[in-house]
C-alpha cells in the first residue's frame, strides 16, 4: 500500500472529541491563510482527506481478509482436532502426556438434544391451565393516539421518547 503522508492528513487522524481541536483549527486556518496558490491549498487539503479514504478502505480490505483467515483456520483447528481424537480412539489412546505439553485427553463427542413439544390438543392443555395473556401493545399506541382513551390509560401506561 502506497500512501502519501500529509502534516494535515496526520494532525486529521490524531483528532478525538477529546483532543485539542484548537490546534488543527488554527493550522487549518495557517494553511488557508498562506501565500501558496489557492488551487495548492485547495489540493493539500483535499488530498489528505482523500489518503485518509486510501487508509481506511485498505484496512477494511485487511480486516476482511484477516476475518476471512481467522475462519478458515478456525475450522481447519476443528476438523483437525476432531480427525485426531477419532485416529487416537481407534488406537485406544484416551490421554498423551508430554513434555512441553502437560497432556492431551480426548473427551467424548457431546450429543446435541433439541426438545420439540407438539401441543395436540391446545383446548385441553389451556383447561388445564397453562395459558398466557399479554398486553396488545400496539393497540395501545393505537388508543393512546385518542384522548378519551388516552384519559383512560394514563394512570396505568408511561409513554417515553428516545431520539
């Protein structure tokens, strides 16, 4: 990646809302105020918003390449770990001890259960008692919209407002 580095560009990417934003604005206003030809002031400042841009897509691009890696050796680590303890079980090897590596044991496969239950008949389920009830919030944005039905829901409803 070829970058130009700009004093600009570089005072851009050390600003935080914490940082001393005077500064840049007073050498923002240097570069403005200098007797350089305004289409170099105009250029300077563009072209370090614009290596700014060049910086921040190519570590996208990294980022996504580094995801994309991260994964696959994920997976590569479990395909191996699992190809491993199959091989170490068919010769009767439930732990290793080593050296450098205290020991390796191999742990049983884990059964993954998923409980599906199959109401037959909800009427007689819901005699016995096993019913729930909710409020219908949207009919209550609904009828807090009414002022006789505001007046209503007022002492059992708080309405707030986020932005």
């Amino acid at each position: 990646m070829k970058t130009t580095s700009y004093r600009l560009q570089t005072e851009i990417e050390h600003l935080t809302p914490t940082s001393q934003q005077d500064w840049f604005r007073n050498y923002l206003k240097e570069v403005l105020e200098s007797d350089k030809p305004y289409y170099v002031k105009s250029d300077y400042i563009a072209l370090s918003f614009m290596e700014l841009d060049n910086k921040i897509d190519y570590l996208t691009s990294e980022i996504k390449t580094l995801t994309e890696l991260k994964k696959k050796l994920q997976q590569a680590k479990t395909l191996g770990l699992e190809i491993a303890a199959e091989t170490l079980q068919q010769y009767g090897i439930e732990k290793m001890e080593g050296t450098a590596i205290s020991s390796l044991t191999i742990a049983p496969a884990k059964q993954k259960t998923k409980e599906t239950i199959r109401i037959k008949d909800p009427h007689k389920v819901m005699e016995l008692g096993y019913v729930s009830f909710s409020v219908d919030e949207k009919a209550v944005k609904e009828a807090l919209k009414h002022q006789e039905m505001l007046d209503q829901l007022d002492p059992y409803v708080d309405v707030s407002y986020e932005e």
